[in-house]
C-alpha cells in the first residue's frame, strides 16, 4: 500500500519537530552542563579573587620604571593623531631600540591607554581608571587560563573534568595570584596585562575553532593573534608557538579536518601584519625587527642565574604543581602544555644565557602553559590523597608552598654571593652574579638584592618602585596652569634603590596643558629623555611650553634674561642639585615633599 502525499507531510513534520526538539534538548544540556555546580562557582571565586587580592596597591605603587613612560605617553594618544603620526615619520625614525621605534612595538598598549585618558582627562581618576581597567584584564586572564585548561582536556582526553580537577585548578589560579610575579602585573600601567589577556583569548579561539572545525573562528582567531603583535610585538611569538604546536598536535592525532581551522587563523594574521608592516614600513618590517631586537640585547647584561631567577619569579608558585605533573607527561594535555611552555621560553633562555637581562614582567607568556600544568599537577596530588590516601605527595608540595612564600629571597642571594666570592673562581662566579650593564638606569647592580620582604620569588626593588604620582600632579598643575613658557631644570643623577627623576618628569607632562589640536609630536623629544645639552639649545613652543633639560649654563642665564624667561629648578631628598653656576640664587615656589621646586632669581 502507497501512503497518501498528506500522510507523508505528517510524518516528515513529525520527523522535523522530533529533530528540533532533540537539537534545543541537546543544546539545553549543553549550556546546563556549561552552568553546573562546578564552573558557576569556581570560575567567578577565581575571577574576584584575581581582583582583589593585592587590592592595597595604589596607581603606580610598587611599579616598574616604564610605567610612567607610558602614561607620558597615553596623553599624546587621546589628544594627539599618533597613528598617522608615526606613519607620516616612519622613514624619519631612527630603526632600533631608541624611545620613538621602542614605543612604536607597545603602539596598541598606548593607545589603550590613550582612550583612558581621552575618557577621564590627564587627571588622578585616569590612573585609577588605569589600574582597574589592568586589573581586570588580569583578572580574567588568569579565570580564562582555566576555562584553556578545560577547553584542551575536552580536546584531547575521553575523560571529562571532575570535581577534584576543578579544584585542583582554583589552587593552582590561586597560588599564581598569591604570587609576586602576579602582583608585578596586576594594576600595573605595563604592556603585559592586555598582552596577557590578548594571547589568552587567542588560544581560546584557536581551540574553538578546531572543535568547530570552522574557518569564520580560525579567522577570528588569526584576527588576535595580529591584535597580540600590535598590542607587543615580541608578545606574539608564544601565540605562534602555541599555533605551531596544536598544529602538530592535530597531525600526530590525525584529526586532519581540523588543520584547515589552524591554517586559516595563520594565513589571516600574516595578511593583517603584511598590511601593517607596509603602512608603517620599515618601522615592524622583518628585517628591522631582528636587528631590533638583537641591538636590545646589548642595552641592559645580566648573570645567566639571575635571569633564570627572573622567569622563576614569573611562575611563581605554580612551579610546585606544574613539576608535580611533569611525571605524567605522557598524558596528551601534560605533554602539549610542556612542549607549548619549552618552545615559547626557549628564545628567553638563550637570551639569559646569553647575558641579557630579563625582567619577571617579560616572561608572562609562560603562565598559561604553567598554570594548565599546575592545575593538572594538583589535580593529580589531591586526587591521590582522596582516593587513595596518599598525603605524603600533597604534604612535601604544601611544605614547598610554604617555603617558596615565606622565606626571604634576599638572606638565601646575599648567602650565596658571600660563598660564590670566598669559594668560586672569577669566571664561574660572573655565571652566578650580575655583569656589568651598558646602561645605568637602574644604577649599581649590587643592591637589587637588599630586600627586607619575605618570599624566595619577589620582584627586585628596580622592577618595584612606587611614585607618588600625587607629587607630580602638583608640580605639573603649576608650571602648566596658568600657561607660561619656562625652562625646567632636574638633576640626571641615578642612585641604587632610588628612581631615577626621569620617571617623575613624564608625569610633570601628563598633568600638565594639553597637546594643540593636531600637534605633530612624534619627533618631538619625549621630556623624560636624559639630554645633556645646555637648556637654551631648545627654545619653549606651543607644543612644549615647558622644556626640560639638566645642564644650565652661564651663558644659558643670559639668555633666558634677555628674553624673560623663567627658569625653574627642581629639588628632591637625597638627590643633589642639577648641573648649573653655583652663586645662582634660588626661591622656593612650591614644596611637597620630598620635591622642592625653586626658581632661579633674576
């Protein structure tokens, strides 16, 4: 029997709604599985815990020297054109690691930054603004190194997470925020946040986009990683690592329908840099950036064990569980994770053994592989002690958590200095110690280890200084409002332990008088520059009312009287005086301590 044309239409309607209905059942479950117990809890404790945990830090407290260079540089992005700027110079800026090509590889931290500003004005509330914006990106960052965790265990393993992997994962987030490598990034006016959060992102959508097998979300993917160069050039090579290693990964699972996904986030980021490094050529062409960055290495030398000491501070606390998991590094999720970590820290190993300084901000990359491989490390130690009753592995790694946190780094430095002098000959100890550095900015390096805070892994005193930017505010307020022509002078003295002045003149500018409309200021000297010229080889404009300069002359006085200007002087604690004639009169104009600001009587 033949059934009629209507029988069949109600029986394909009935197959339809039936399909419908299993695909938003599915889906139902799927976003209910997303929201359990587990994910809704953890996920948002890690977030605010991230947030707030070194909440007693203030804008620019316990901060790296660059901090106030970029906040310098943020009120030129929100008053100025500095992307058509730069364009329009490309050719005029001297290739190499001066201040003009340096900030052009942070343009996209800039003009973050710049955007902040332009909302809030050069003002105290722009900083803070600043700090929560940073503090955020933090925050998620680390939230979102678990969300990677998960992303690549559902790739990779048959076995979906439990309660003891969630765990284990919000003590491995925990241990890192606890950590001084993360309070060195957290709130702080550097390019590592939103680089940190940018790559986070990436490696979240590349994995997205290989679940998918879907070419639009490789795109997207490929759209970041272009995003993570123009944020911080050199912060895109872990994200090609890890673009190269989930591609091998995926050839060795011969899971080949998900190559084309990878492939495409590539092909897309090196058309956007093609475009980028064309407008702005030579300033990011490939040849420019390996000289770059080879003349970088030769500015600031360093021992190889310091710089190792450096990426150890970078980790953290998450080296106790990330080596707790290396013994299982079988395991498909262990072993991406290590190879990911080893590939993308190698290039800042040879540069270590090399002599060249590495900063703990430097190494950031290094904590999403680490974290992954923390949280699969205790995961493993707790689900020991669980199930099996295994307490001495979950013993010796709290013990080592206690110790790393608690003992001070500077006994066990000085320590072994005072053996390494006594006992070691000279060319094994320079291995162990500092080298002498080319350039003096963070003065004698001896002192970096005079530290009086406990924990093995803290940041030395030169990668946290605190600047009372409120100082500065006052002294910018005044020589900007009301608006007078002038000449600055300041001392270039740099003592161990002490800022160098240079970071305080920048933020004399940012709360200073706004940029003219289309000013055109890229090849304007930066008045945080160190310039040993005689003041008066610079002339006060419209542009830069104030100039700041460090010798003062004889001749230079009668200059200055002949045209009227005034010429201020700046005082602070423990520094000495700038350059200038020693039977010049002063007056004090303003005081806030430790900043005295006098003006040189006619």
């Amino acid at each position: 029997m033949v059934a009629s044309h209507s029988e069949l239409a109600t029986g394909e309607r009935v197959v339809s709604n039936s399909e419908s209905r299993q695909y938003v059942t599915g889906m139902l479950d799927r976003f209910l599985a997303w929201c359990s117990l587990r994910t809704f809890y953890v996920l948002p404790v890690i977030f605010f815990i991230s947030l707030l945990f070194h909440f007693d830090l203030a804008p620019l407290e316990e901060t790296h020297w660059d901090a106030p260079i970029y906040v310098a540089l943020s009120k030129r992005a929100a008053e100025t054109n500095l992307l058509a700027n730069y364009h329009q110079h490309a050719h005029d800026i001297q290739l190499g690691p001066g201040d003009e090509h340096w900030h052009f590889t942070r343009i996209g931290h800039i003009l973050l930054l710049g955007e902040v500003t332009r909302l809030f004005g050069s003002t105290e509330n722009a900083l803070v603004a600043m700090q929560w914006l940073y503090r955020t990106f933090m925050a998620l960052s680390v939230t979102l190194c678990v969300v990677l965790g998960l992303r690549i265990v559902n790739l990779f393993r048959s076995i979906k997470p439990d309660t003891i992997w969630w765990i284990g994962y919000l003590f491995a987030a925990i241990t890192y925020v606890v950590s001084d490598g993360y309070r060195g990034l957290q709130g702080h006016l550097l390019s590592e946040p939103p680089a940190f959060l940018i790559l986070i992102l990436f490696a979240l959508v590349l994995l997205r986009a290989v679940e998918r097998r879907s070419l639009v979300i490789g795109a997207s993917a490929g759209c970041l990683l272009f995003l993570l160069f123009f944020i911080r050039i050199d912060a895109v090579l872990p994200g090609v690592v890890f673009l190269i290693v989930l591609l091998a990964a995926l050839a060795i699972l011969r899971k080949f329908d998900a190559v084309s996904s990878v492939v495409m986030a590539g092909l897309v980021s090196l058309v956007l840099y093609s475009i980028y490094a064309w407008w702005f050529t030579p300033l990011v062409n490939p040849q420019t950036l390996v000289n770059f960055s080879a003349e970088a290495k030769e500015m600031f030398l360093a021992s190889p064990a310091q710089n190792i000491f450096a990426i150890g501070i970078a980790g953290g606390l998450l080296w106790v569980g990330a080596l707790s998991a290396v013994r299982m590094w079988r395991d498909p999720v262990i072993g991406l994770s290590i190879v990911w970590f080893g590939l993308a820290l190698l290039p800042m190993v040879i540069d270590s053994l090399n002599g060249r300084l590495i900063q703990a901000r430097m190494a950031f990359f290094i904590v999403p592989p680490l974290l992954v491989l923390a949280g699969e490390g205790w995961s493993w130690i707790l689900r020991g002690a669980v199930t099996q009753r295994k307490l001495r592995p979950l013993a010796v790694a709290l013990s080592l958590v206690v110790i790393m946190a608690l003992v001070p780094y500077s006994l066990i430095i000085q320590e072994s200095r005072s053996l390494a002098i006594n006992y070691l000959p000279p060319e094994m100890s320079k291995y162990l110690f500092s080298l002498s550095s080319k350039n003096t900015a963070t003065g004698s390096l001896a002192p970096r280890y005079e530290d009086t805070r406990l924990g093995l892994l803290v940041r030395p005193i030169y990668e946290r200084w605190t600047l009372e930017y409120s100082k500065a505010q006052q002294i910018g307020n005044y020589l900007y409002i009301p608006e007078r022509p002038a000449y600055l002078l300041w001392s270039r003295a740099k003592f161990a332990g002490q800022h160098s002045l240079q970071n305080y003149i920048g933020l004399f500018r940012y709360f200073g008088k706004q940029y003219p409309e289309n000013a055109d200021i890229v090849m304007t000297k930066l008045p945080n520059r160190t310039d040993t010229e005689p003041c008066t080889t610079r002339v006060p404009n419209d542009v830069e009312p104030i100039v700041f300069c460090t010798t003062f002359l004889f001749s230079d006085l009668e200059t200055v009287r002949k045209k009227r200007i005034p010429v201020y002087v700046l005082g602070i604690d423990e520094y000495p005086m700038p350059d200038m004639p020693s039977h010049l009169e002063l007056k004090v104009l303003l005081s806030a301590p430790p900043f005295v600001l006098y003006e040189i009587a006619e």
